[in-house]
C-alpha cells in the first residue's frame, strides 16, 4: 500500500496527517515515511533521530574538446540553456541542466558523455523500531526537485506500507509523489483558499485515477463550503481535526496527537483503514 | 563590425527594449555600411535559461558587440566567454539614436 497525503494550498496540516499516520501504523506493522517535500523538508521535526545522508546525482554533460567540432548541434537542441556553443568554446551551466542526455543524443561528433553532480540528498533513519523514516532534500540554487523525490521514493521502494508526505502544489514535484501511489488524501482547511487549491489538487489527482478522501484541518465547525466542494467533487471526508488549542500546542513542540491522546490515536488508524477501504483494499 | 541592439519592434525607428533575451526583436547593424536586419527573438517567451541561448544565438549571427538595458547573471558569463562586449543604454529612445551614442563611444560597459 502506498498513500500520499497532499494537500494543494501548503501549510494545511499534509505533514501532521503523515506524522501522525506513520505513527499509528508503525504500532502495529512495518511503515516507511517518505517526506516528498524536497524543497522545504519537515517531516523528521516529528521524530528526531540520527540518520545517513546519500548524496542524489544527476548526469551533466561533460564535453570532449579534442573531439568537438564547435558545430552548435548541442546549443540549438537544449532548450534550458544549459549549454551554449560561443566561438570558440562549450560552455556549461550545471545548474540549467536537467540532465535529459539530449546533447549528447544530438552531438554528431560523439563529443559529449555522462558526467555527474550532486543535487541534492537524502536522509535515512530508523525513529521507531517499526517506522523508517526517509527524507529528500535539494540542494540550495537547484532546480531538479522532481529527481531527488524520485531517488526518496526509489529507497523505499521495498516497503510493503509506504506513507509520501507531498509537497504543497500541483507541480512537478507532486506529479512525480503521486506516481505509483494506491491512495491519496488531500488535506485542506476551510477557508477559500483551502476549498480553491482543493479543487485544484482534486484535478490532478483525478488524472491519476487514484481513490481519494479529504481531511479537513483546523476546522471551525463551519466547514459547510468545503463540504460542499468535496461533493460536488465526490470526495468522502474521512476526518476532521478541529481548531483547537490543545492540539496546537502538541503541534508546536513537536508532538504527535495520536501519541498523546488514544482518541486520536484511534481516529487516525480508522482513517487508514478508511482510505484502504476506499480504494476496495484490505 | 555588427552590433546588436535589442528593440521592441522590427527597424531603426523601433523603441530600445531594455530586456536582452526578452527583447521581442534584435537589430543586427553592420556599423561601416549602416545596414540593419531586424531578427525577431523566439526566445523572448521562453520559460527559462533564454539568456544564455540569446547570446549564443547574436553570437552565430555575427554581432561583435551588444546595445541593451539589462540582463541576467546567466547572460553576462556567456557574453564574457564569447568576449562580446555589451553597453548599456537607458531610456525610451529609439534603436537609431542607441546607435549614435554607441558610435560615439558613450556608452558604459554593462557587466
């Protein structure tokens, strides 16, 4: 099973949700956490522990200037302006390059091959003696985001129970968490901001064909528009966590509900067998 | 020697446009003769990465030297390793009188 918690608007509670998930599923079976929001990665705030960093790397372009011919094929074909052919010179920006070989594919001199950078990394650790717990993390000034989530997802590849904490958005970032997925559950807050980006997130998932239900967050009781959005959207709600006190301060040191309150606990494990239910699992 | 400056519409008459690699179009000038071709820019709304793809493509056309407002970081390293020096030029002039002050050498270095 493989559940990604998304969300659309950022900072409606996606990483409370899979924080707390991982938590109550790792009590009874093995669970991997994989924090998929590589440009603002927070899900080891939840559970602090050593861990080891691999360093992820893309192919850049290096150039054999014995064998180049300065015709430009290469400049022409790359539409990041990652290299440039300028008189008498190759001449490179790492930091444009998304790695597609597309120079290299093109070069009719067989003047170019694979070199790589690091861009990136990513760090595992073991919190909990059944939660493992992986997070990707680009590196400052770099662009390829989507290949560090891909490398974060590849380590947890094996896992049987596997919980992607998404990034905020609809971009290239979140494609590429929702891609292999079994469920997803989209966390939103009922603001019109929350029931907008909602929507937005509903789309893309839809074209994923995954089953999805909605967690409403800092609910003020008023929640009728977002439910509203969430039918026209046939979208189940699966939970509802309140605007409470409380639960902001266990929030803020760092704490986890289901953690410190069996009721949560026990709404949080119904959640998951919710959402597999929802997707006709077990 | 060609110059290049960067104009908002096609001909001498044209407005300067101060953005190099979003400049809609580029003035090729061969400064002996006075004639002037006017290129339109593909890469005017590219999403990223144009300025170096720019420099690279003024420089396959010929241009030894480069009339423009401003431009970005990724521009600037490009033009240095294709030694094209660029000067810069402010206001809502006209791409003729850019090339006047040009020829006169009044103009500044961008860098």
């Amino acid at each position: 099973m493989r559940l990604v918690v998304a969300s659309g608007k950022g900072g409606t509670g996606k990483t409370t949700v899979a924080a707390n998930l991982a938590h109550v599923l790792s009590r009874s079976r093995e669970v991997v956490a994989v924090d998929c929001d590589v440009e603002a990665p927070n899900l080891h705030l939840f559970f602090p522990s050593p861990s080891h960093e691999v360093p992820v790397r893309t192919p850049v372009p290096a150039v054999d200037r014995a064998r180049c011919t300065l015709c430009g094929e290469c400049g022409h074909f790359c539409r990041f302006g990652a290299i440039s052919v300028l008189r008498t010179e190759v001449f490179l920006f790492p930091e444009l390059c998304h790695g597609c070989g597309g120079c290299e594919y093109v070069c009719p001199e067989g003047a170019i091959r694979d070199d790589h950078r690091t861009i990136g990394s990513v760090r595992c650790s073991r919190p909990a003696p059944s939660l493992t717990l992986i997070g990707g993390a680009l590196d400052e000034g770099e662009v390829q985001a989507p290949a560090v989530v891909r490398y974060a997802k590849r380590l947890a590849a094996g896992a049987s129970l596997a919980i992607y904490d998404a990034p905020p958005g609809i971009g290239c970032t979140v494609i590429e968490t929702l891609k292999g997925v079994d469920a997803c559950l989209l966390v939103t807050e009922s603001t019109p901001f929350g029931v907008h980006d909602l929507e937005l997130a509903a789309a893309v998932v839809r074209q994923f064909g995954l089953p999805t239900g909605v967690v409403i967050n800092r609910s003020d009781g008023e929640d009728g528009e977002t439910r509203k959005a969430c039918r026209e959207l046939e979208l189940p709600v699966l939970m509802t966590i309140p605007f409470d006190r409380e639960i902001a301060t266990v929030q803020n040191r760092g704490g986890l509900i289901a953690r410190e309150h069996d009721g949560w606990h026990r709404r949080f494990s119904a959640l998951f067998d919710d959402t597999c239910r929802m997707g006709g699992g077990a | 020697m060609m110059v290049c400056i960067t104009a908002q519409a096609p001909g001498l008459d044209a407005t300067v446009e101060p953005r190099f690699a979003r400049a809609p179009f580029f003035i090729f000038i061969e400064t002996v003769t006075g004639e002037a071709h006017s290129v339109a820019n593909a890469l005017c709304g590219g999403p990223g990465g144009v300025g170096p793809r720019a420099v690279q493509f003024i420089v396959e056309y010929g241009a030894g030297a480069l009339v423009t407002g401003r431009m970005g970081e990724h521009a600037v390293r490009a033009l240095r390793v294709a030694a094209v020096p660029a000067y810069a030029f402010a206001g809502e002039s006209t791409v003729a009188e850019a090339l006047e002050a040009y020829r006169s050498g009044a103009l500044p270095e961008l860098s």
